[in-house]
C-alpha cells in the first residue's frame, strides 16, 4: 500500500460530520449532501478493504486454501446436521394448533413400561371425560391392495373418524369419513394419501367413487388427502377402525393407540387430572386389566420426535463442537501468520493509519475468508445430506425437509459470518495490543500475548474434542455392544411374511391349514433344516400382549401384574430359531385346537414368578376371558426390540397357533438352513406362489438383516460421532502442532545461544516437549471433566453402557494424549536441528 492510500484513509477517519447545533433551512441541503458524502465514503471504505483483503488473502494461496477448506468441513458438517434438525426438531408438524393435540398412553403404574396402546372400553371412557374436542383410536397394519392381478402391500392404518378432525386437515380430493362410515354393514370405504394416488394410481383425477381391493375386499375410494399431512406412521392409506368383538368388549386386549384434540378452555394439566381420576376408579372397578395401568398424555410434536429427540440433539451438538475447535484452529493460524504481517502493520500504523482502521482490515479478512468457506461448504453440506439420506431417515418427521432449503442456506450465511468475527477477533485484538514504534525497533521476538492466547486455544481444542472422542467411544462401545450381543436366536434365518385376505382363507381353519402346508412343504426344501411360523417376529412391534393370572396364588398387587408378551408359533418354530429348551417339552402336533390349552414360557417370566419352583405343570390364563392353559415348557430369552425401546421388563410366552387367541391371517414364515439363506429365496418363493398366487409375499430377509434396520438409530449416530470426533483429533492436532511450532521459531535464536553455551540437542527436545504436554494436560482434565458432564446426555442412546463408561473415558484421555505429543514431537525435533552459528544471526 502506498503511504498516499495511508494517509487519505487516516484523513476519512479523521472527518468529523456535522451535528450538535441547529441547521437552518439554507443549510439543510448542504448538509444532506455531506451525509450522502460521508456514507458514499463509508461504502468506498469498505469496499476498498475488500479488495485489499481479496488482494492479501491471493497473495498468500497456500494458506487461503487451508484455512477455506477447513472452514467448509466445518460449516458443511453443521448445515447438514442443521438441515436434520430444522426437519425434525424446528419445523411444526402440520396440524393446526399442534400445542392442543396429545397421545394418550397407558403407562405401568411401577414405572416398568410406557407408551401401551389402550382397550376400546378405556377409550371409551377417556372419551367421556369431557377432557377432549376430539378423541381418535388407530391401528396400524399392513393391507394387499390389488392393481391388475397382483396386491401390492402397502402400510396403512385404521382409523375413527375423529381422527382427521384431529389434524383438521381438508382434503385435496374427495372427503374424509363421516360418523356413517365408521357402522358395521356399511359400505366399505378408503381415503389415499397424496404419494399412493400418484405412485399406484397415476394421480387420476376421477379416483373418487372407483373400486379397488384391500386385503381382497372391495373399498370404494373417498378422498385423497394433500401433500403435506400428519401420518401415524408411514401409511399410505386409511380405512375405518370398526370397534367389533373380541376387541370392543374386553378390556385386557390393548390394541388402540389414541391421539386427541383438547377441549376449548382445557389445558393440559386440567386433561391431565381428569385423566388421573378415571384411572383411579378404573384400577378399582377393574384391577384385573386395569389396575396396573395410568393413562398419561404427552404433546403430538414431542411423541413425534421421542425415537430421535436426544440422539438429533447431540449430533447438533457435536458438531457444533466442531465448528469452535475449527474457530479456534483458524484462529491460531491467524495468529501464527500474523507475526509475519507484524511489520507490516507496523509501518501502515507509523504512516497514520488508527487501530480501529486496522482491526477493520483484518476483520474484513476473516469475514471474507469465512464467507468463502461458507460457499465452499455448500458442496460437503450436500454431500452430508446425501450421506443422512443412506440411513432411510423416513421415519424422522418432516423427512422430505432435510435439503438445502432457504431456511437451512440462511443458517449456513448466518454461521459463515458469525464464524469470520469470532476467529477474526483475536488476532484483530492481538494488532490492537501491539505497540508498533516496539516492532519496527525490535528483531523479532516472543510475543508473550500471542502464545497466549495460541495456549488458550489448543486447550479449547483438546477439551472439546475430548468431549466429542469419549461420545463416539460410547457410542461405538454400545453399537458393538447391541451388535455383538447373542440376542436369543440364530440372526441367520431366512424370515418372509404372508398376510392371507379373500374368501378362501376366511376362517381360521383355513389359514391354520394353509401355515401348515407351507411349513410341510419348505421344511423339505433341499438344503433346510427346518421351518416353522410365529405371528410376530422377535424384531417386529406390531405385538399383542396380555397378562398371565395364576391358580397357584393370589392375584398379585396391582402394581405388580405380569404383563407379557403373547406369540402363536407352529410346532418347530423354537427348533428354526435355534432358541433352547430349558426344561420341559415343546409344542407338537397333539397341542390342537380341540386339545388341552398350553403355554411355554420363556426363562426370564418362569423365574420372576416361580423363582423356586419348577412352573411345569402349573395353569395360568394369558388373557383373563381365556381359558386355563397348562404350562408345558420353559425356553430360553430373547431380546424383543419393542422391550428394548420401552426399557422395560416384558415377559414372553408362547401359544400354539391352532390355540391361538387372536385370528392368524398374517404369519412370518422362519427357514433355518446350513447355506446361505439368500439363495433360498426364489425357491421358497415358488412354494408360497404355489400354494396362494394371489397373495403377496414382502419382508423377505434375514433376522440379521430384520435385527440391523431396528437399530439404524444407533448406526447412524456411531458413524456421524466418529467423523465429527476424528474431524476435531485432526484439528486439534493441526492446532498443537502450529502452536509449538510457532513457539520453536520464535525461540530459534534462544536456542542457538543455548547450544553455543554446551545444552545438548536432548535438552531442548525434552523442554519443547514439555511445553506441549502441559497444554495437552490442561486440554485433557478440563475436556475430561466436560465429557463426565456432557455425556450423561446420551444416556438414552446406550445399550447396556454407562454413560460414564471408564474405558471409553480413559481410551479417549489416551488417543489424545499421543495425538498431542506427536504433533508436538515433530516440531520439538526441529529444535535439536537448530546451527547455533545460523541462529545467532537469525531474524
């Protein structure tokens, strides 16, 4: 810069507008036009810092590059978490008013389960409470819809009608249903999501009033619903949810999952307590199924995010940890490269130019090299999003929001500039200090505030990326964990399911019929070594439970009934599973429908409740309205993936499915085999075609593969902690090492005097050396501490680990311990290399 561009910019700074007195109206004129002149300046001002910053930051490429690169990890790596959380966390569902809708929840009332759907005759009740404007029950299933000769299945769910009152929402075809659809003998009738009328109707505009087959009986479609709607789940159509026997009338069987809208006027602790006292007088009136049961409501927006809520939350905060160790790495490197411009700012400062002109310049810079690093994080922001995307996050609310939307740019701009001021403003404050007659007099030398504040930063380095390596060792501890973990089964089993629907299998003797011949003929499949059927598989959440009541003993306390999970299986089903016989017998062909009830335990619910007593023998009932069943078996544990969600202690027992108590027209076949299961799948394919052409076969996979997509949860969080945590190692080394690095070049003549005077070069290894351990070990008891506190967050998202796990506390003190030696070992051996004879000349 030329000492004239110097001196015109002190005179800019130096005028001074006019103002304190009054201006008469001859004056006015004059002086708007001196204003317009002053801001014309103050833009010509900024502008021409711009163009200086674009001019320094060309001239030094290497470092530009650096410096950008890191910045766009860093702030792709936070749009696209950010993109995942405005999805799920900040954009409102849409329902109208979603603060006024509620689930309702049976809960166990000795805090051992949560989140049970409800029995009709409790729904009923609720209803009668006068707490609620609208009160919905639904159910969610599976349902063959049939285009042309072959059902497509696809998921759906049965509905009241209150339940669109709920979400108030106005269809884009059609109507909704009325209080005449939901009436037995009525003609059956089918409301479309948007998605299923364009993709399995080809968006037709005259749908409504046209026939189609569900489940092979005839619906007549009424409505199609808009773009954006509130699901139950991921369904695709709804029909009416008839309240029929055995359902209606029995209030041990829970299969409703309830939403309502609150009345006008009722809040939400008001519902709340009129919910309390009608499960007060329902536990009195009915202790046998309701007297170890509460009804609990809970907000719509929090139960849509109650799966993702916390494990959204930490990622957010992970990689906001990222985003200040990039701050603080960026900050260092600005310092660092900062001793080299000291001249420089010296001499513009002798020349007349204030601290405040250059503390702006060197704001604009790092506002400038933030803001390229913004755009240049665009690319790792998209390519973060199509990683998300690898994980299905379908299930997250407002899935199809996780893009680069406005709202998620804007952030990204908001986040870039912020960034550019807050690693700009230390090295701006570090030239603000710097007393300029000292600089161009001195040689160089230490500057004690700069090291400082270099200290200062690696410290915040280590501590959070400390914290961010002790959530990904627990994170990976426990995914390895649940992995790894025998859940009670051979994973390796070729699972399939088949939903029977039509006339020809409208009995339960025809559907029973049907499983048996398909168990006979896969069970002599080439290469199987047995098969079997059970109505919902170890990973499925689609379970019907009941209570055991015993003979034995008295009923016991309400708070203590035996709530368990029922399972009808064919004969063989154990041996397919490769699940163990403790003692006792399995199920075999003589357990018919027409022989005595019978009942296998699993060796968690025989020990709780017969803790010192063989239970062969004994009779229980699984439903109260059911009849006595002898148990004849007790088999080993496994691990229910629903258990596992509602961290609580489920039972399971068993019934053979000619005793089932519930209808069994859809079944998951198991095929046990020494090969590869994949390569029976087109074998028993031709079987189940065979035997039902027009019945849809899906979920054709292994256990393993069933087992693996319930905990992508888990998945996805180990794999975006671990980047984030091995992002912020890197970092953090990079800011250990430019910090001693830094340090041995400000001391190169310290050390040449050092070894002229007889130090060894072992001597000057070992006191660098030093210097970077104290910073690591600051860095690590302060990280240490936070991660003690931080990571108690994630105490939801473990399996089997304790949040404050020691190993993986201790293993992350460890790998940042050598990480910040050996970034501070490079530069230390650079030391020990200094010429004594150069170094005194050194400058």
């Amino acid at each position: 810069m030329k000492p004239s561009d110097t001196r015109k910019e002190q005179e800019d700074e130096n005028k001074v507008p006019l103002a304190g007195r009054e201006h008469s109206a001859s004056e006015a004129p004059a002086y708007a036009a001196m204003e317009r002149m002053a801001e014309y300046g103050r833009m010509e001002g900024l502008l021409r810092d711009l163009r200086y910053a674009a001019r320094v930051l060309y001239k030094k490429p290497l470092f530009s590059l650096v410096v950008i690169a890191t910045l766009a990890l860093g702030l792709g790596a936070n749009t696209a978490i950010f993109s995942l959380v405005n999805a799920a966390i900040l954009t409102p569902i849409p329902v109208p008013q979603p603060d006024r809708v509620v689930m309702v929840w049976s809960d166990k009332v000795n805090h051992e389960g949560g989140n049970f759907p409800a029995s009709v005759p409790d729904f009923e009740d609720w209803q009668a409470t006068g707490a609620f404007e609208s009160l919905a029950g639904f159910t969610i299933d599976g349902y063959d819809v049939r285009i042309g000769n072959k059902p497509v299945r696809e998921p759906g769910v049965a509905v009241t009608r209150e339940w669109f009152e709920i979400l108030q929402v106005r269809p884009f075809l059609g109507r909704v249903f009325t209080q005449e659809d939901m009436q037995p003998g009525h003609e059956q009738v089918l409301v479309l999501t948007h998605d299923l009328w364009k993709t399995l109707f080809g968006a037709d505009p005259t749908i409504i009033g046209k026939t189609t087959y569900i489940n092979s009986a005839p619906y007549t479609v009424i409505g199609v619903l808009p773009v954006r709607v509130a699901k139950a789940a991921d369904e695709q159509l709804y029909r009416p949810l008839l309240f029929e026997p055995p359902l209606a009338g029995d209030r041990g069987l829970r299969g409703v999952t309830t939403a309502g809208r609150l009345a006008p006027g009722i809040s939400l602790m008001a519902a709340q307590n009129r919910l309390d006292s009608v499960s007060l007088r329902l536990q009195k009136e009915f202790p046998a199924e309701d007297g170890s049961y509460r009804a609990r409501l809970q907000p719509i927006e929090e139960a849509y995010v109650e799966d993702v809520h916390s494990l959204v939350l930490v990622l957010f905060g992970a990689v906001g940890f990222v985003l200040l160790v990039t701050c603080a790495n960026i900050a260092n490197l600005l310092l660092v490269r900062g001793t080299g411009r000291q001249r420089e700012l010296a001499v513009r400062a002798a020349l007349g130019a204030g601290k405040f002109r250059l503390m702006r310049q060197l704001l604009t810079e790092s506002v400038l090299l933030a803001a390229l690093g913004g755009v240049a994080g665009i690319v790792p922001a998209y390519l973060g999003i199509r990683f998300l995307a690898m994980f299905k996050p379908e299930a997250l609310p407002n899935a199809d929001l996780i893009t680069l939307n406005p709202t998620v740019l804007l952030f990204s701009l908001v986040v870039a500039l912020c960034t550019g001021l807050v690693f700009g403003a230390f090295p701006a404050w570090d030239a603000w200090q710097n007393h300029s007659t000292t600089v161009l007099r001195e040689r160089s030398q230490v500057s004690g505030g700069r090291l400082r504040f270099g200290n200062l930063f690696v410290v915040g380095e280590i501590a959070l990326t400390v914290v961010l390596v002790a959530g990904a060792a627990l994170m990976l501890r426990s995914f390895v964990q649940l992995r790894s973990a025998y859940p009670g089964y051979d994973s390796q089993v070729l699972t399939l399911r088949v939903s029977l629907t039509g006339q020809q299998y409208d009995s339960a003797d025809k559907q029973v019929n049907f499983y048996k011949e398909a168990v006979r003929r896969l069970s002599g499949l080439p290469g199987v070594r047995s098969a079997a059927a059970i109505d919902c598989l170890p990973t499925c959440t689609d379970i019907m439970g009941g209570a055991l009541h015993f003979t034995d003993r008295p009923e016991p306390k309400q708070s203590e009934r035996a709530t368990v999970i029922i399972g009808s299986v064919t004969p063989d089903y154990f041996r397919a599973m490769g699940i163990p016989l403790v003692r006792g017998r399995l199920f075999s062909e003589s357990d018919g429908a027409q022989d005595t009830p019978t009942v296998i335990l699993d060796e968690a619910t025989a020990r709780r409740y017969w803790p010192n007593q063989d239970p062969i023998g004994q009779s229980v009932k699984v439903l109260m309205r059911e009849p006595l069943r002898r148990i004849v078996g007790v088999v080993g544990n496994v691990d229910r993936n629903l258990a596992v969600k509602m961290k609580s202690r489920i039972g399971q027992v068993y019934v053979p499915f000619t005793q089932s108590p519930f209808p069994v027209p859809a079944m998951s076949l198991v095929v046990s085999s020494a090969m590869n299961p994949l390569n029976l799948v087109p074998a028993v394919q031709r079987v189940i075609s065979e035997l039902a052409p027009d019945q849809p076969v899906f979920q054709v996979e292994t256990l393993a593969q069933a087992r693996a997509a319930t905990e992508i949860s888990s998945e996805f969080g180990t794999w975006l902690l671990g980047f984030f945590a091995m992002l912020s190692l890197v970092l953090a080394a990079l800011g250990v090492y430019g910090v001693v690095s830094y340090t041995v070049e400000q001391r190169t003549r310290e050390f040449g005097v050092r070894m002229a005077i007889g130090a060894t070069p072992m001597d000057l290894l070992f006191g660098v050396l030093k210097q970077g351990f104290y910073v690591t070990l600051i860095g690590l008891a302060v990280g240490l501490v936070g991660a003690l506190a931080l990571t108690t967050t994630m105490k939801d998202l473990l399996h089997g680990l304790s949040a404050t796990d020691p190993w993986s506390l201790l293993g992350s003190v460890i790998l940042l311990a050598i990480v910040g030696l050996l970034a501070t070992f490079i530069p230390a051996q650079r030391a020990t290399r200094v010429e004594p004879s150069v170094a005194l000349r050194y400058e």
